[in-house]
C-alpha cells in the first residue's frame, strides 16, 4: 500500500448500505480508504469508484470479521499504517424467538456486533492517543434504547455499542481522539432482508420514516466531524429513542414487541 498524505479511514461493512454511504462521505471530504467487508467484488467496485470520483487511495482488505481473530488479523494486514478514523459499521440482525435461533448465527452476530468492533477499537486506539488525533465512528442503533424482544441478541449488541461508545468518549476527553455512537433508526438497506423482517411494524407502520442509507451517512459523518458523543438519526428516532429511554419497562417491552415481531 502506497504512503500518502492525506488521512486514512477503515470502513467496515463498506461494500453496501450505511457503510458504503459512509465511505463515499470520507472521500468526498479528503480521507483514503480501507474497506473491509466479506464482498471483494463490491468492496473493488466501490474502491475504483472513489478513486476516480474522489481521488481517493482505496484499499480493499476483504474478511469475515465475525470470526475470532479476524480483527487482529486485518489490522496486521494494514501493516503498521496510522489509522486516523476508524468506522464500525459491520452488523447484521436477526428475528424471531431467542429459545430457536441457529446458535451459529447468535455466535456470529456478537463476534461481529460486539467482538470485531471492540477488537478493532483496541487495536486503533493507542496509535490515535499517541498522535492526539483520530476518531471512532460506532454504528449502533435506536436498538440500544431499550430492550428488543424478537431480535433480543441484536437489541442487545447495540446496547453494548453504545454503552461501550459512551464510556470510551468519556476516557478520551481531552485526548484529541474523540468517539461517537451514530443511532439510525429503521434504513432502507440490505440489514432489513437479512433479519429477514421486511414485514414488522417498525418497516411499515404508517408514519414510520425509513430513512436512507445517504442520509443516515450525512448525519454520522457530521456528527463524528464536530466531535459529538451520540447521534440519532432523523426527529421520529429521536422521539422514539427519548421515550424507549424513560418509560417504565412495563410499557415498553410490550410496544417493542409489536414493533419487531414478524408475521412469519
Ligand atoms: N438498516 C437498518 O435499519 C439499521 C438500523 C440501525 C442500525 N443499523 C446498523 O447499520 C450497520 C450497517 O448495516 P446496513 O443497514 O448498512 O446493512 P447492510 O447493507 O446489510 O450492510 C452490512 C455490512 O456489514 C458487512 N458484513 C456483514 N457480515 C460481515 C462479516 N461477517 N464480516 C465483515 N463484514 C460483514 C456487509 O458486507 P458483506 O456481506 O460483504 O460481508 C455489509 O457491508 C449495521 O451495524 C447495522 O446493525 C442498520
């Protein structure tokens, strides 16, 4: 990998939905890439598209980063090159009763959502404290405001993202390096197929906004470039994150329940 000047951005998830989006946001504001997801010939396509709109150096560095190890891995691959922002953004849900998911699947939704994030973030960290300089990006979800019956794995995953995201932003005050949780709501990409729940309430209740993965993007990257804590995407989220938050639980897991639960 060439050396260059200008600042170097890891996405990962960056070969579709938010993390495409968010990838094409560091480029367009000057950063070179690394993009990592599973897809090497969406995560190429992308690459050669932010190299001839943006000028960017992009990196294709494909992994399955649900795997233990995986993140250790990848940033050895990067071989010793300064990360200055680093974008979590990998994930993937599921729906349904918790007593029959796939094991497999449970095992492969915390080593992503949780372990290859946390992973990451440790391996990124001292390098940014160093320099006094550098930025977290953690994709969470409204998800983490309150408890998630039918997709309690992945409610719970993003709960530690943003519980995780928070204490962090609070150790590095005054360190240079800043860290922010970005909360979108329900967003029109591929995530929504591979939870397989294009049927519950929260998709398709009238009223409920579906934003887009370029909007979501905009939001995150202003919210990491003027160095805020936590930012959640779009009013209705905002209400909905706001009253998951405070009301009794007595309320809200049976609310939360219909707004997850598949017909299927
Ligand atoms: N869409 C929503 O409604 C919504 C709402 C709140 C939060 N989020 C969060 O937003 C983030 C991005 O999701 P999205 O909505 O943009 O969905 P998406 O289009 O399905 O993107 C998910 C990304 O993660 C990558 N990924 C999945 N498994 C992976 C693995 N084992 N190793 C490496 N990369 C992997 C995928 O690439 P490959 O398949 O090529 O590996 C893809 O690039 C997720 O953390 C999700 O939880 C989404």
């Amino acid at each position: 990998m060439s050396e260059s000047r200008r600042p170097l951005a890891l996405v990962t998830g960056a070969s579709s939905g938010i993390g495409a989006a968010l990838a094409r946001e560091l480029a367009a504001d000057g950063h070179d890439l690394i993009l990592v997801a599973r897809s090497g010939a969406a995560l190429e396509a992308l690459a050669a598209e932010l190299r001839a709109r943006f000028g960017a150096a992009a990196s294709v560095l494909p992994a399955d980063l649900a795997r233990p190890g995986a993140a250790a891995e990848l940033f050895a691959r990067i071989g010793g090159r300064a990360v200055d922002v680093l974008v979590n953004n990998a994930g993937f849900g599921d729906n349904g009763p918790f007593h029959e998911a796939d094991p497999a699947r449970i095992d492969g939704m915390i080593g992503l959502n949780i372990g290859a994030l946390t992973a990451l973030t440790r391996l990124c960290l001292p390098g940014m404290v160093a320099r006094r300089r550098g930025r977290v990006l953690n994709v969470a979800s409204t998800a983490a405001f309150q408890p998630g019956p039918m997709m309690a794995v992945y409610c719970a995953s993003k709960a530690y993202v943003l519980s995780f995201s928070l204490a962090l932003a609070e150790e590095l005050r005054g360190s240079g390096v800043a860290v922010t949780a970005l909360c979108p709501g329900a967003t029109a990409t591929n995530f929504i197929h591979e939870a397989k729940i294009e049927d519950i309430a929260l998709f398709n209740l009238p009223g409920m906004s579906v934003m887009s993965p370029e909007a979501v993007a905009r939001s995150g990257y202003r919210a990491l470039r003027q160095r805020r804590r936590v930012v959640v995407t779009g009013l209705n989220n905002r209400i909905g994150a706001f009253f998951g938050s405070i009301l009794p639980y007595g309320l809200v897991l049976p609310v939360a329940r219909r707004m997850l639960a598949s017909g299927r």
